[in-house]
C-alpha cells in the first residue's frame, strides 16, 4: 500500500473528512483526480480538493 501523501481540504464536501490524510490513485482530465481514504473509501474530486502534506 503507498504512502498517504495528500489531505482533504473542503468543508463543503465531505466535511467529516475534512484535514484527512488520502492517497492519489490516478489522475484525470479536466483537473480531476482519484484518492483514496484510510478505510478504503475512494472518490473521484477536483484537485482542488486536495493538498500535498508537507
């Protein structure tokens, strides 16, 4: 399993989710990108939602 390299950002989507860590998957068009959560649960969001963890 990779690293959790990224966090949940917005609070307007999924705000129980917001400042979680995630994983990117894959990388789409049109500035959108699949992550993953901890518990395997996997969305489809802007990648304006996410931030790299520093």
């Amino acid at each position: 399993m990779t690293e959790l390299t990224h966090y949940w950002r917005l609070r307007c989507r999924l705000p129980e989710r917001h400042g979680t860590p995630c994983r990117v998957i894959a990388r789409g068009t049109m500035n959108s990108v699949q992550i993953e959560f901890e518990d395997g649960v996997r969305h489809i969001v802007s990648r304006y939602s996410i931030r790299r963890i520093k």
